[in-house]
C-alpha cells in the first residue's frame, strides 16, 4: 500500500518540478528541487541546500555549479558586425578567409551578390572566443573599416542553472530506474515508466539547450560584410578631429596671411622708394620757397586826426 502511495505521489510531481522552467534562474532550480526532496520521502539527490546555494552564487556575482565547484571565468557570449570597402574585392575576401582559418573558426554561412557591377558578400564567421580580438585586427586589415560594432552577454547565470537543473533530473532518472526494478504490479510499472519518458524528454532538451550555450560561450560570431568599390568612402571625423582641424586652419590662415603681407611688401618696395623720393623733394622744395619769401610787414594802423 505504501509502495501504492508513493507511485501515485511520484506521478503527480511533474507539474510541480516544472512549474518554473519557463525562467530559467536559479531561485526557480532551489523552490523545485526542495519540494520534490520534501513529495513523497524520495531522495533524488538534490538538497535545498545546495540549490540556494546556486541561487546565492549568481546573486553575488559568482558562478558555483550544482556540484559546488566555483567557476574561474565568467560565460560570455561574444558577438560583433562589421562591413568592408575594398578596392581589390578577390583579394579582401582570401584575407578573409585565411583569418578564419588561422584563428582556428570557420563560416557559418555567407552569400554573394552583384549590384549593377559592383560586388558585394557577407559571411557569418565563428570563431575561438580566445582568438576573438586578433581575429577582429586581421579583418580590419582586410579592407577600409565604414561600420564596427560589437556587444557581449553574460550568461553566466543561465549556465548554472542549466547544469543544476540537469543533475537533478539525471538524480531523478536514476532514482526511477531504480523503481522500475522494485515495481511488482503493472499499474506502478506504467506510473514509473511515464514518469521516467518525461524526466528523459526533459534531459534531451536542457541537454540541447546547454549544448547551443556552450558553442555560442567558446566560439564568438563575427558578421562581415565586404563591398567593392573604387574609392573608399572618407571617414567622418569626430568633434576633436573637428576642432583639432579647425585650430590648425587658423594658424595656416595666420601664417599665409603673414606670407601674404610680406610679399606684397615686397612688391611695392620699388613703389614705396620712389613714393619716398618724390615727397623728400617736395618738401625741401617748399621749405626753400618759404625761406626765400621776403617777410611780411605788419599792417600800421591809421592815424587819428586831432583838432
């Protein structure tokens, strides 16, 4: 009757276990993995202690697995875009896929096209996240940079509480299997081996999930596209470059102007000399005039008749 009991309890649980799948945290992995140790009396290996102490690493900052082994490094997923001009378009693209195999990547996917005769391409590359940054400088080399950007996410937390999620449903898988040996009757051999199908469908899909997180964690995606053109395209300077250019424009306008005056200086010497000359002369010829005027008599003034 009791082994009954605890079947039926054991059938029961799965809406219980995955009530907060949908979130993926870990404060989720610690209320589930509690109440199924607590339903039923089962073990499956599981402690509440242990998953709050999940919960608690990713709120400090620091990653701890369900095993309780720190993480050393963060999980980071690294993504960046750029777009290309080059002048020589065969020769670009070669740059750029021996920079893919020299970081050790390859290409996800890439196509071709061709616009009124200029070509043009765009390639997903995946490469190493430790070759990451010299992947970024070899293709920078490949060709004029118009456009970069580049952004990261920690999924730190959604790492750990993958793996927390999938030792506690492989404990549970082993508890079942267990059960399945010791199950007497038909009844709980069938409420064993469907309790058993869903743990394993729900492995085979964290398991996938912490598959495609671990590729995009260890291998960074770098999208790049490379247009042919005749011409690069001037890059737009900055306020500094701005203002850098506009004091330098000052200063060679002083300059110039300060050239520009001396020059002209120059230029009207043989002008200013006779100029010079000529006024010299007419002065001394007014000086001399005013010395040889005979002098200017007073006026005598009338006299008055007296009777």
């Amino acid at each position: 009757m009791k082994r009954k009991t605890a079947v039926l309890a054991l059938f029961c649980l799965p809406a219980v276990l995955f009530m907060g799948c949908s979130d993926l945290r870990a404060e989720d992995t610690a209320t589930s993995t509690a109440a199924y140790a607590e339903e039923g009396g089962f073990d499956y290996g599981a402690t509440e202690e242990s998953a709050v102490a999940d919960a608690a690493g990713n709120e400090t900052g620091t990653a701890v697995y369900a095993d309780g082994q720190a993480a050393d490094d963060r999980k980071v997923i690294r993504t960046a875009s750029m777009t290309l001009e080059a002048r020589d378009y065969e020769e670009a693209l070669a740059a750029l896929r021996a920079a893919v195999d020299e970081a050790g990547g390859y290409i996800e996917y890439t196509a071709s096209y061709a616009d009124s005769g200029a070509r043009s391409a765009e390639f997903t590359c995946r490469v190493p996240a430790a070759q990451y940054a010299p992947f970024l400088e070899a293709v920078q080399a490949a060709g004029s940079v118009l456009h970069s950007e580049e952004s990261t996410q920690d999924a730190t937390g959604e790492y750990v509480d993958i793996e927390a999620r999938l030792n506690s449903l492989r404990t549970q898988e082993a508890r079942l299997l267990a059960l399945m040996e010791e199950s007497g009757s038909l009844e709980e051999l069938l409420a064993v081996q469907e309790k058993l199908t869903e743990v394993q469908y729900e492995i085979e899909r964290y398991t996938g999930q912490q598959k495609a997180l671990e590729n995009s964690i260890d291998y960074a995606s770098v999208f790049v596209y490379v247009q042919e053109v005749e011409a690069y395209t001037p890059a737009e300077p900055d306020f500094g470059a701005r203002v850098a250019a506009a004091f330098s424009g000052m200063l060679q306008g002083v300059v110039d102007g300060a050239q520009g005056f001396v020059i002209a200086l120059i230029y009207a010497l043989p002008f200013l000399a006779v100029g010079g000359a000529a006024t010299v002369v007419i002065v001394l010829c007014v000086r001399r005039r005013r010395r040889n005027r005979p002098p200017v008599q007073p006026p005598v003034p009338p006299q008055e008749n007296k009777q």
